[in-house]
C-alpha cells in the first residue's frame, strides 16, 4: 500500500509538469496565421489567390457571355450541302494542290475518258459484224504498239513532276520562327499542346441540345455545323507558318483539315510533323481521317485562324507567354545595368553608390508569377 501510494504521488507530480508544454504544443499552429497575416515590406504588392488566379487577359475569340465571335459559314472551311467542288484552299500547299487537281488531273481524265470512249464506239461501228464479214488477221503493228508504250509514259511523268513537288511541299520543315501546334489523339478526343507558348487544352465534340442534361453546353449555330462543332477551338495565327507534329495516346488517329490540304497520321510512340502558313482568317473544320475505335466519326477538330495580334491575347488569355515576350525582360534588365554602371562610375570623385539595392528576402510570392507557376519546390 506504500508503494501504491508513492507511485501515485509521482505520476501525479509527471502529469502536471507536461501540461504547460501540451498547451504550448497545442496552441502553437494557432500563431502561423498571425505570422501570415504580418505587414509585408513597403512598396510590396498584396496577392490573393483568387487574383493570381484570375486572367488578366480576356479571350479575344469569345464575347461576353462565352460565346465564340466567330461564326461558320457554309462552303468556308467546311463543305456545303449540295457542293461538288473542293473546298477553297487557304494554304499555299491547299492552292497547288487545287491548281493540280483542276488544270493537270482533271483535264487528263477527261481527255482519257473521251478517247477511250470514241475507241469503243469506232470499234463497235467499223468491225460489227455486218461491216467487216471477214475479220483481220494482223496480230502485230509495232507503230501502234510503240504508241501506246509511250504515251502512257509521258502522261506519267506530267502528272509525277508537279505530284513530286507537291510532296515536298508538304514536308518542308518549318522555319525557326515557327508556331508549334502538337496535336494527340485519343479515344475518342484530342489534346493540343503549344509547347514555346506553354498552352495546352482539351478539344471534346459538342453534343445536340436533346443529347446532354440540363444546364450543361451544347451546340449552337454559332459553334458550328452538327458532329463539327467543338468546346475549345484551336487558335492558330495567320501569316505565320505553323509547325503541326501528332502523336497519339492509344491507338493511330489522323489530323485532317480539307481546307489546309493537310492530312497527318498521329501514331502512338512516334512524332510526325510538317508545316504550312494560313493565309486567310476564319473558321475552319476537319476531323479524324484514320478509323480508330467505335467513336471514331466524333472527333471534329475546328481551327481558328486570326491576327497574330489577336492570337498573342488569346496565349495571354489561356496564361501562356509569347516566346518574344519573355525573353524581353532579360535584355530590359542588361539594359538598365549598363545604365546604372554607366552613371555610377562618370564622377570619379563621387562615392560609389550601388544604383539596384538587393531585394529583401521575404517568403511572399512573386506578382509577376502568379500561382506559382514554374516554382516545382513550392
């Protein structure tokens, strides 16, 4: 009972001398708010998150309501009912490619048909049997045969000279200067990436008004024609030659757009690229031209084609940068320090006075990079 009781009395005497440092423990996390919420250095800029967050920049391609400004019209950038005709080309590759199929194929074709049609009708005439009773029995004239070895030939090589151009056109590889568009395929979507502007986005097909729940988007005419129309529209400068490269993430895809003349499979593990320069804005479709799964025919692709103007918003807009942009504040910076330098060594009797004070070190992001893009350890 003496030993109970003396052990009693020094568990007693353990529990009150740790409860100040519970309470301390405990209380402790309550004093990071108030650290939070101290004063900042003067001249610092407040931040919130929710302002970081915010664009500072509205998309140029969508009015007030998010509606898209742009409208398609029939026969422009996708084909109208009834056409029969190519859709007008707005690449220079799109325009020869016209020009071969109207003045070089065309007309070769139909010159062909004609021939070999007015060879039907004058051997059906001639040699019937009521005209030519008793048939030839010539089995070898080595002009004819010379004729129709050569001829071939020579239709063969007019439609490979201008067919071999047109080729490397296509695959001419595009300028430094470039815009890249990497275009990947899905089942069953696509995903766009513009990797010197740090943009991505995801392009879904819009559905019927009867197709989706209540409340949410579907498709207007102002979106485009029905299985065309999309949710983000590719944004793409005209004027500038733009360097398109496709992938996929599961099966073979094909980045198709009639009015570009461009056609380009997207193979999963592998990149293939080539290049083209829009030369009229507007509103253009395509779709996936490479069967790939049961939703196949559901992945439209749409291509907004604007100023480059225009285009450097809508980058601002989506939180990317122009490549010319943010290299501009490095070359503003080598400028002011050879100012400064400048004016700090003219009087040489003056005292050295350094012009850029060190910034205080303080734990506040900073303004001009909201969210903290870039900052991986943070």
């Amino acid at each position: 009972m003496r030993m109970l009781g003396l052990t009693s009395i020094v568990l007693a005497a353990g529990l009150a001398l740790a409860a100040p440092g519970h309470a301390q423990n405990v209380a402790a996390p309550e004093a990071a708010p108030a650290a939070a919420a101290a004063p900042q250095p003067a001249g610092a800029e407040a931040t919130t998150p929710a302002a970081a967050a915010t664009p500072a920049v509205a998309d140029p391609t969508l009015d007030a309501s998010g509606q898209p400004l742009l409208k398609a019209e029939p026969g422009v950038g996708y084909a109208a009912p009834g056409g029969i005709t190519m859709l007008d080309q707005v690449t220079p590759t799109g325009r020869e490619l016209h020009w071969f199929h109207n003045k070089v194929l065309l007309p070769l074709i139909v010159a062909i048909s004609l021939f070999v049609l007015a060879l039907l009708i004058w051997v059906i005439i001639r040699y019937r049997r009521a005209a030519n009773p008793e048939p030839s029995r010539t089995s070898h004239n080595t002009f004819i045969e010379i004729i129709w070895t050569l001829v071939p030939v020579l239709i063969l090589i007019a439609i490979a000279v201008p067919s071999i151009r047109l080729l490397a056109a296509q695959f001419k590889p595009a300028p430094k200067e470039a815009v890249t568009l990497k275009a990947i395929g899905n089942q069953w979507f696509w995903t766009y990436e513009y990797p010197d502007h740090g943009v991505q986005l995801t392009s879904n097909m819009l559905k019927e008004q009867g197709e989706v729940a209540a409340g949410q988007r579907y498709r207007t005419d102002a979106d485009g024609p029905r299985l065309l129309a999309v949710d983000q529209r590719v944004v793409l400068p005209v004027g500038v030659p733009i360097r398109l490269q496709t992938t996929a993430q599961d099966v073979i895809h094909s980045w198709a757009i009639p009015a570009f003349a461009l056609k380009l499979d997207a193979v999963p593990g592998k990149i293939n690229e080539l290049s083209f320069t829009i030369e009229k804005p507007g509103l253009y479709f395509g779709q996936c031209s490479e069967l790939c799964g049961a939703r196949h025919a559901y992945m439209p692709i749409a291509v907004e084609a604007v100023s480059p103007e225009v285009f450097a918003q809508w980058v601002a807009s989506k939180g990317g940068t122009m490549p010319a942009a943010a290299t501009e504040p490095a070359g503003a910076l080598a400028n002011d320090t050879a100012d400064d330098t400048a004016n700090g060594t003219a009087d040489e009797g003056a005292p050295t006075v350094n012009a850029t004070a060190a910034p205080a070190v303080t734990n506040q992001p900073a303004t001009q990079n909201p969210a903290g893009l870039g900052q991986a350890d943070q």
